[in-house]
C-alpha cells in the first residue's frame, strides 16, 4: 500500500499544472471499473458489516431492513443518480450546495461533512482494532496505530489516486476473507445443524424476534421499515466518497460502468455473504434468555470473530490479512472526505483569496488529511459504542447534508430554506434520538402502529422535520435568482476543463 502511494506520488510530480484537482480527484482520469472496485471495497466496513450481522441475529429477516435491504435499494439509485450527479461541476458538495444557494450553506455543510465522517473513520479504526488485538494478543490501540499510520503515508503522498489504488489492491484481500469467512459459517452452523441449517432457522426464536418468525420481514410493523429508509436512504445518497467516485470519472459512460461494477459486487460481498453469515449465526449460536451467548457477546457484534476462532491458524492469519484489508480501505476513504471539506472548502478558498500559490494549498490539503487521521485515531481510543455512532451520524448526514443536497435540483429552493432545514433537522434528529434512546425504557410510550420502530423513530423524525422546514422557508421567502439555478446544468459535465473550471476557478 505504501508503494502504491509512491507510485502516485512520483506520478503527480510529473505532471504539471493543478496538483490540487489531482490530489482530490485524480484530474477525473480514473477508469470507471477502477471506481466500481473502490466504491464496493469501501462499503466492506467490518463495523457496519458487523453491526447490520448483529441485527440479522437478533431480530431475523426482519432485521435486513437495518442495513442490507436499504443497501440493495440504494445500488439501483446509485446507477440511476449518475447524471444527476455530474450536472453539478463541483469536486465536493459543500462547493456544490454554495453554487446554488450561497457561501453560508457551504460552511454549514461542510462542518457538518466533517463531524459525521470523522465519526465514521473512527469507529472503522475501533473495529478494526479490536479485532485485530484479539489475534495478536495485544492492545487495541497498538493495532488502530498500525492501521492508522500506513494510510497516512499514503494518503499524504497519493490522495483520491492512492486511496483508489489501494482500495483495489486490498479488495483482492477482502474477497478472500470473505469467502472464507463463509465457508467457515456454513461449515459451523451445518456442524450445529446436523445439515440443515434453513429447516432449523425456520423453527428458531430469535432473541428479539418471535417464534417461527425468523424469515418474516414485519416482526417489527410496517412502518419500522419506512422509519429506516426515510432515515437512512438520504444520507446514503449524498456521501462525499459516494459523489467523488461517480464525480471522477472521465465521463459520463465510463462513471455509469463503475456504478454497474459497485452495483455487483456490493451485491455479492456487502449484502449477500454478510446475510448468510448472519443466518448461519443463529444456528452456531443460538440466544440465550433474549440474548447472544458470550462467544459472540449479548449485542452478536462479535459474530466475524467467534467464526474465524474455529478455523485453523494459518488461516486465522489469513483472516487477520483480510481485516487490514477491509480496515485500512474504509478508514483511507473516509479519512479522505472527513479532510475534504476540511481542507477544500474551508480552508483552501481562504488560501486562495490571500493569494497562496498552487502548491502551498496541496501542502495544507496534505496534511490536513494526516490530521483528519490523526483526529479519527484519538476519537476511536475514546469510543466506547459504535450503536451510538452510526446510528447518530447517518441521521445526521440524512437530515442536515441529504435533504438540503437533494433539493439543489428543485428550483424554489434557496438558502434560507437550506439553513433552515439544516439547523431544525439538527436538532430534532438529536433531541428525539436523546429521548428515545436515552429517556425512554420501551416502545409503549408511542402510538401502537409506531412501537415496532421503537429505537429508530428519530431517524424519519430528524429527517421529515428537515424536508418540511426546508420547503415551508423557502416557499414563503423570496425565489432563487437565475444565476443560481444556472448552476445545475442540463446535462451533465463531462469535459474535465469545463469542469476544472466550474469546480475551482468560480467555486467559492
């Protein structure tokens, strides 16, 4: 990884002219399948994938609404998005939000920007960490360090480049580990089943599920689903490292055959195989009075773990290869936009209005991203749950960035509408997370068609509020004028000059 990091490196010194623009996009250069392959190996999040595992364990089918079902719906927008994306010739969405709307929505959103992916980089280090330590026999924070330390080498020498080189480098390694990890789970769980693991499931009880409903998808009602994808699906949408690698394309063809090659193998490696992994773990490890047995901990997040302990330990070694793999793509590729809108839309349009040079922003977008590493690392030393992490951090992204970004295409939109859907979306999000996950003790305390949401009602809430907001402010306040709607193009743009030109020359 450190060589390829060189490699892009040297690369970038060879050329001239805007070294930024290849520091965070590669000068759109980048073919779509190397794309494909990047944004599949950054969804390969052991804490996320661990997390959604966990649900699938605790609540049985109808716990694929958490993670993979909403995953599965957001692959086909992801294809359908394309050219909406690339209308906008802008390297971030805080850039993209102020050519629309004004300089004040590129701040906000660009702190907010920061906060969730520094939240996300660092509870992919604590996973990674923990579960590396587990191998090794040492402390956790020695493994997050030697996670950390090579991806900032890296990414200080490669940047956008370096993270999707490396990305398609370790998701060789991924892909290994991952049908590793599945054979060892249906080898177990066929052990514990006597061979047949669907019969035994469907007679199983979940710890949180009902008898025999293991393959029911509406345990929890009908609006528990809604709750999620009203929640999450927005935010999915608008990811910095989602937008960069549809952005980084050098067309608009070449971006559409990335999506298609994410759309696969997001398909088979981040929804498909965890699932199987998830079901077989309610047969290896069935619940005790409500509860996960402690080989894989009452909450199941130790469910890759207690898998690979069974396995020979050549290949636990193996496994723990595969673990850096997935480990150090997630945490270059959320470090890198946890910086962007640090270093790109903060600090550096400062910088070029005091006249700084072309290489002086690169050193400061340098370093900024070993910073945003460096930050991520002394957060994960601190964490102590990651339910509280994603699951605040995705509404966040979802109702202060997502509802905001999505309405750049309505044309009554403008700022006030904008920052006042950010803000209320703020608060509502984390005043109704507080109370229903800090105050109250049960889902009673909700309507009966609402209680099977009970845990997650804050995500449709926070998102609902924003959207409302947004629109009621920006009907009752004056239009948008021309030339901000002028941003948005018809079609989008794919000559890199054009954009290079839109990006930073009339950015902010």
């Amino acid at each position: 990884m450190l060589w390829l990091g060189y490699v892009c490196r040297v690369r970038s010194a060879k050329e001239e002219g805007k070294p930024n623009f290849e520091f965070w996009i590669a000068k759109r250069t980048l073919p779509g399948w190397w794309l494909g392959i990047s944004l599949a190996s950054g969804w390969l999040m052991l804490g996320w994938i661990g997390f959604g595992m966990s649900q699938v364990y605790l609540y049985g089918s109808t716990g694929l609404w958490i993670l993979p079902i909403p995953w599965l719906i957001l692959c086909f927008i992801i294809v359908w998005m394309v050219p909406f994306v690339r209308r906008v010739g802008s390297v971030s969405l805080p850039i993209a939000l102020e050519k629309r709307f004004g300089t004040s929505t590129r701040i906000i959103t660009a702190v907010f920007s920061v906060i969730v992916f520094l939240a996300w980089t660092q509870a992919e280090l604590f996973v990674g960490g923990n579960l590396m330590a587990s191998f090794l026999n040492t402390q956790p924070w020695v493994c997050m360090a030697i996670l950390s330390v090579p991806v900032m080498i890296y990414m200080y020498m490669g940047g956008f480049r370096a993270s999707v080189l490396t990305d398609i480098a370790q998701f060789v390694l991924i892909v290994i580990f991952m049908f590793i990890l599945t054979g060892a789970a249906l080898s177990t769980a066929s052990g514990a089943a006597h061979g047949g693991i669907v019969s035994t499931l469907a007679h199983t009880t979940t710890a949180k599920g009902q008898a025999g409903a293991t393959f029911s998808l509406w345990c929890n009602g009908w609006f528990f689903p809604i709750a999620l994808l009203i929640g999450f699906l927005p935010g999915w949408m608008m990811e910095q490292d989602l937008l960069l690698r549809l952005q980084g394309a050098p067309s608009t063809k070449e971006a559409f055959r990335g999506a298609w090659v994410g759309f696969a193998l997001v398909v088979i490696f981040v929804i498909g195989l965890p699932s199987i992994i998830a079901y077989c773990a309610i047969v290896a490890f069935p619940a005790v009075k409500g509860a996960g047995p402690d080989a894989i901990g009452p909450d199941a997040i130790k469910i890759t773990s207690a898998f690979i302990a069974n396995l020979p330990s050549w290949l636990q070694v193996l496994m723990l290869v595969g673990i850096v793999g997935c480990q150090m793509s997630v945490v270059d590729r959320f470090s890198n936009v946890a910086a962007l809108p640090l270093a790109h839309d903060v600090i550096d349009p400062i910088m070029r209005k005091l006249g700084a040079s072309e290489w002086s922003r690169l050193f400061s977008a340098r370093w900024l991203s070993v910073l945003a590493i460096a930050a991520s690392l002394g957060l994960a030393l601190m964490n102590s749950s990651l339910g509280d992490v994603y699951n605040l951090s995705s509404a966040v992204l979802s109702a202060c960035i997502a509802v905001p970004a999505l309405c750049i295409f309505w044309k009554r939109a403008n700022t006030a509408g904008v920052l006042s859907g950010s803000i209320v979306g703020f608060v509502v999000t984390v005043g109704v997370y507080w109370y229903e996950n800090k105050h109250l003790t049960s889902g009673d305390s909700w309507p009966a068609f609402l209680q099977g949401a009970y845990g997650y009602m804050y995500l449709a809430v926070g998102v609902a509020a924003s959207a409302i907001t947004l629109g009621v402010v920006s009907v009752l306040t004056r239009a948008p004028d021309a030339k901000r709607l002028a941003a948005v193009r018809a079609a989008p743009v794919d000559d890199v000059q054009a954009f290079l030109h839109e990006s930073y020359e009339t950015g902010a």
